[in-house]
C-alpha cells in the first residue's frame, strides 16, 4: 500500500470583556476555525499494478459565536450564564473499497454538502455556604439542528476545607458528546441512499468523582481522585462487538444505533512541586479499567484499557537579561504506560478472504506490550512591555520505544 494524507487547518478570532460593575462582566469571542483532509491509499495486486482502495475528502468551515455573563449576585453567590452558536458548513466525500484485499472497486460510503446549526447554553452558579463549604450547581443544554436532537447536563460539586490545609470535594456531572459529522452521512450498499445514521443521539455518561487534597508544605501539593464513568447511548453496530468507542479509523461505513454502554473507573494521584528556587516537578499516576458492551450486548475490555500510566516530570528556569525579563527553561518527562488493546486474527477467514479478518469474539482481549517514553523540552521565553517572545525545542520518545 501506498498513502498520501494532507492536512490543513486555520483559525482566527476576536475577543471582548466588558465590566459593567464591580465583578461582574460580558466576555464574548467570534471565532471561524477551517480543517480540510484529503487521504488517498493505493494497493498493488499480485502483478505491482496500484489500485485505488480510498479517496477521502472532508473540509469544515466552523463560525463560532460565544458569550457569557459572569455576575456577582451577592458575596456568597456567583452566576455565570452564557451560549455557544456554531454555524457547521461542511463538504464531505468518502470513497472506500468494501473487500480492499480483493481490489474490489470503491463505493461511496458518505457524502454530504451542507450548514447546519449546534447551540449550547449553559447556567452555573456557586455558593459559600459556610466559611469552610462551597458549592456549584449547573445546568447546560445542548441542541443539534441536523436531526433536532436536543439534550439537558445538570452538573453538581461541593468542596469542604478540612483542617491542616485539606480539602475534600466531590463532583457529579452528565456529560453529552454528538457523533463526527461524516458519520450521519454514512450510506451502506443495502440501503442505497439512505442515510442510515441521520438520526444518531448524542453520547451520554455519568461522571462520579471523589478529591481529596492537601497541602504538604507551602510549594508541595498532593491530590488523590477516584472516579466512575457510566457511558450509555452509545453508537454500536446491532449484533457484532463494534463500538464507536473503540474507532480510531478515518472512514466509516456501519449502520449505527444508540444502544451501546461503556464504564470507566480508577484512582488518579498526583504529587507536585511548584516553582521554587528554580525548580518544578511533578509526578503522577492512575490506575483503570475500561470496559464497554458492543452490539452483541456482551461486556469486554476496550481499545483503550491500559490498566495504568505513570508520568514524572522535573524542570529547572533561569531568568536573566539586564531587566531579568527573559526566562529559559528545560525539562524532562518520562512516562510508562500500559500497552492499548488489539483483536485477534481469524486465520482461517482470512486466507478465505485473501485479507486480514479479525475475531470479533475476542475482541480487545489482547495486549500490546507496555512502553516507556521519554521527552525533552528546551524553552525560552522573552517578555516585553507590549509583547512577548517563545521559542521552544522538543524531542518526543527521545529514547526511540518502539
């Protein structure tokens, strides 16, 4: 196979902050986002001649409207309402081969030419109701004008100050995700020009989250955080074990509907030293299960499902110049981390198939090794009065895992 992928993106907007009172504020932004992707494989047959088994077109011109009002209604209470208006403008073609090892010619599998409309508004305030005690409540709703689906997300947290500088807050959330644009277009050879996908709903999950945190010492922090995540709606293809939680492809070609669940859990911990002297660090870690059920309603481990990572990060900054504006940094980051999950080969479909075939009734039920990476960073930094310079140097799995 050959494959040729090009990328291009731009973005550009203006913002505004108006005060009105003492704080109390308007701060709007406008906002116009462009991504296109054009991606092309070509495959060889038994005799070196290429055939074209993809060509996929996608650009996106997003204008993005945000405004909110943050009020101070009285000392123990703060609002902040606002919305987001995005006008969607998209053109999208996707051509894919159905059998690309049998060169068999490709088929549309989406395409769509259209603006549509996504609103988000949202309502959120926080109370102290006691000198040791705060809490938030929130309420946002979302709409998507495709196929007028709408959604309401209450959110809930309270925070206590415990004493020897601890603190200890628990959170509840309901979170709404729609499905990528290309996927609502998708057509399948049964149902011709159907769009088999138009009415998708949005993704929902339960978020549950328990911190505790304390204050070691004036620059050392500690930070332990269990949580639980119950995903439902989710888009799966009826009767297999795919999930579009587990879909990291361009291209998709599978009737979908919003029958899938998903759970997440585990601990984060964090340990970090601020800036002192010169020097940061932090080190971190989180321990998980991921876990989903597929259109076959049958619990199995996801693509994703790691079990653990473990990051650790130190730096040191050095500010010179004859006004001591200028700061140069460097830092290292190391990082060990569970491998991602992978499905089986079906040996014998494939020599059938003359192609790759995997066995969905074990699927994800194999591991890639873990890896260890490495990174480095090299940064400087110089600040005027009006201004400010960055240039920074990295390199990225500098000890080469493969």
């Amino acid at each position: 196979q050959k494959s040729d992928n090009r990328f291009t993106k731009g973005m550009f907007g203006i913002g505004h902050k108006i005060y009105y009172r003492p704080n109390s504020y308007i701060k709007t932004s406008l906002a116009t986002t462009y991504t296109k992707v054009h991606a092309i494989i070509d495959q060889t047959d038994e005799k070196m001649i290429f055939h074209r088994m993809a060509d996929m077109q996608n650009s996106n011109t997003d204008i993005i409207l945000n405004s909110y009002l943050h009020s101070k209604i009285s000392k123990r209470h703060f609002n902040r309402t606002g919305f987001t208006i995005t006008r969607m403008g998209y053109d999208l073609d996707f051509n894919l081969s159905e059998k690309m090892s049998q060169y068999e010619p490709m088929q549309q599998i989406a395409k769509g030419n259209h603006s549509d409309f996504a609103l988000s508004a949202f309502t959120s305030s926080v109370f102290n109701l006691h000198k040791n005690v705060d809490a938030s409540i929130g309420l946002t709703g979302q709409y998507f004008g495709l196929n007028n689906h709408w959604t309401l997300e209450p959110r809930f947290s309270v925070r206590w100050k415990l004493a020897k500088k601890r603190t200890l807050s628990f959170a509840y959330g309901l979170n709404s995700m729609r499905s990528r644009l290309d996927y609502y277009y998708v057509k399948t050879a049964k149902t011709g020009n159907a769009l088999v996908n138009k009415d998708l709903d949005f993704s929902k999950a339960h978020h549950f989250s328990l911190s505790y945190c304390k204050r070691i010492s004036d620059n050392l922090y500690l930070k332990v955080e269990p949580y639980f995540q119950y995903l439902y709606d989710i888009p799966v293809e009826p009767g297999t074990s795919f999930s579009i939680l587990n879909y990291n492809g361009y291209g998709l070609d599978k009737a979908l509907v919003n029958r899938g669940k998903g759970r997440n859990y585990g601990v984060d911990v964090t340990l970090e030293r601020y800036l002192s002297d010169g020097w940061y660090s932090l080190l971190s870690g989180s321990l998980f299960k991921s876990e989903y059920m597929g259109g076959d309603k049958i619990w199995r481990n996801t693509r994703m499902d790691q079990r653990f990572i473990i990051n650790g990060l130190v730096g040191k900054e050095w500010v010179f110049g004859k006004n001591r504006n200028k700061v140069f940094s460097a830092n290292v980051r190391l990082t060990y981390q569970g491998g991602n999950r992978y499905t089986p080969i079906n040996d014998e479909e494939s020599q059938m198939e003359h192609g790759i075939k995997e066995d969905e009734t074990r699927a994800y039920s194999l591991k890639l090794p873990n890896s260890f990476t490495t990174d480095l960073t090299l940064r400087l930094r110089v600040n005027k009065k009006k201004y400010a310079h960055e240039f920074s140097f990295m390199i990225l799995n500098a000890n080469g895992f493969r």
